[in-house]
C-alpha cells in the first residue's frame, strides 16, 4: 500500500502588496493539489514565478494558506510545524546558512540542535564533504567560499540528520557536473531506503533522470501531473522530450518559436 507523505488538496497562497495606492493581489498557489508517496521524488517544475517556493514554503509551515490543506506525514504544517521540520531536510532556494561559521562550526551546531551523535555526524558529514569535493573547505568561514561549495554545505546540513523526506528548491544550481552525479546518487539511496523527495528544478534533464513524478506548475496551478509518459500524453506529445511536453503544458512553446524568429530576423538585420 503507498504511504502518503505529502498530501495538498486545492491549496491557495495569494499575496496582496500596494503598488501606486494599488492594491495588487497575486494568486502565486491557486488551488493545487497534488501527493508525495513514501519512495517517490516528485519533481516541482515550472516557469519563473509559477509558485513553486510558495508551494514548498507553505508545507514547511513558512507561510499560511489561504484555503486548502496540507498534511505532511499526516500533520498540519499550521500547527505542527516543528515535529514536521524534525523528519524534514530542507534546502532552501536562497542560502540560509550562518556564513560567518565554519562548516565545522555549522555541522556541530546542528548536531548539538537536533542531538545527534557528534562523532558518528562528523564521520558522515567528512563522507559527503569528500564526496562532493569540499573536504579542503571544512574549516574554511562559509562566507569566502564559491556559490557552489556553499550549496554543497546547505545540501549536507539538511540530510545529516536522516530526515523521511527531503525538500530542496533548486539544490542544483550551481553544482558542477561531478556534484551533481553525486547528489543524484545521494537523492536515489534516500529513496531506495524508503525516504521520500520533493524538489523543484529547471534542469528538464536532471527531473528526467531522477523524477518518478513530475508536478509541471503554470501561473500558479498544475497544468500536469504524473510520471514522464502520462506528462506526454497530457499534452499530447508523444515520444518529445520533457522540454518540449513543458513548453506545451506551460503555453510556452508558440511564444518561444516567435521569440526564436524575432531575434533572427533583428540579428540577420545588423
Ligand atoms: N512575499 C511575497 N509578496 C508578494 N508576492 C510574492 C511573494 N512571494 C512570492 N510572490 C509572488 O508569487 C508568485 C510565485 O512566486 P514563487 O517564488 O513561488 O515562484 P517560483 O515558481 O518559485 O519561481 P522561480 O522559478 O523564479 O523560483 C510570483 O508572482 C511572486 O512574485
Ligand atoms: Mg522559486
């Protein structure tokens, strides 16, 4: 029987801001639902500003619905926020880590937070530092290392702990091509262990390689949903490359053929 780990039925965030005495109101989640089954990575894809890290920051009890529900291992992220965070590995899309430690400093903080056992952590996090070839940066202040390295610190500190579900939003900007082959293999153990993956991407290769299912987000709903092959046949593709099944369901791929075409012709005319 599948576990559900995450379940969202007919979620809605919107955001209100004044702009020129305007009262401007944007609907970033407007009424999605879809579930996270033990086992499974479910890829979040969809264009700039579809609502993605609205979508994830709402399970994590970051924001307040407006209407709808979340249950994460059958909680309510409104209110049980904390012992959700306790089974969760959460990398955010922008860095939250404390720049001025030292990873050093960083991972044994942690392990004192969520009382892990400090030899048996530092064994771990020196593993993944080696394998992601940041072991040289350990007693290095995180603030002077590169964007990717930094990213390989946030990665680490959300999975020493051994979380059920993982949920990172964009965890492979910036990584270079051996890190990323490394944390594909990190992200398919934690499945094959019984974990669960939530993450959103822009990479269409990375989702088809790693994605069991895919959530393809538009305008603030879910234009698609389910493994690549269903995706092809929601959008009557079949046998096309992810890229081009999410440019159908993003209403994008006619915008982009007419961009292509403009640019051409102002660039032929120089
Ligand atoms: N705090 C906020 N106040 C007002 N509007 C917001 C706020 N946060 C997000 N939005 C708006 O909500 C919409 C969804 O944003 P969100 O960050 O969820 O998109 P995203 O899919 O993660 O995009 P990206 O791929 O660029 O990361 C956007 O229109 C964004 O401008
Ligand atoms: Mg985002």
């Amino acid at each position: 029987m599948t576990e559900l780990i995450i379940e969202v039925q007919n979620l809605k965030k919107y955001f209100e801001q004044i702009i020129n005495d305007q009262n401007i109101q944007t609907k970033a989640v407007n009424n999605i639902s879809f579930n996270v089954n033990k086992g499974e990575i479910f890829g979040l894809l969809g264009p700039n500003g579809a609502g993605k890290t609205t979508t994830i920051k709402l399970l994590l009890g970051l924001l307040e619905p407006n209407d709808g529900n979340i249950r994460v291992f059958g909680l309510n992220p409104e209110r049980e926020d904390i012992k959700i965070k306790e089974e969760i590995g959460y990398v955010a899309e922008e860095p939250l880590i404390f720049r001025s430690l030292t990873p050093k400093d960083l991972f044994n903080f942690i392990s004192s937070i969520r009382k892990l056992d400090p030899l048996k952590t530092e064994k771990k996090v020196k593993e993944y530092l080696e394998s992601l070839d940041a072991i040289q940066y350990y007693e290095q202040i995180i603030d002077t290392l590169s964007h990717g390295n930094k990213q390989k610190i946030q990665i680490i500190s959300a999975i020493i702990h051994n979380p059920k579900l993982l949920i990172f939003d964009e965890p492979l900007a910036g990584l270079d091509a051996k890190s990323v082959k490394v944390l594909k293999e990190i992200l398919d153990l934690h499945k094959e262990n019984g974990g669960a993956v939530l993450f959103s991407t822009h990479i269409m290769k990375i989702a088809e390689e790693l994605c069991d299912r895919i959530g393809i987000i538009n305008k603030g709903k879910i234009v698609g949903i389910g493994t690549i092959e269903e995706l092809r046949k929601q959008s009557n593709k079949i046998g096309a490359s992810l890229e081009d099944v999410f440019l159908r369901l993003t209403e994008q791929d006619k915008s982009v053929m007419e961009i292509i075409k403009k640019l051409r012709a102002s660039f032929n005319n120089k």
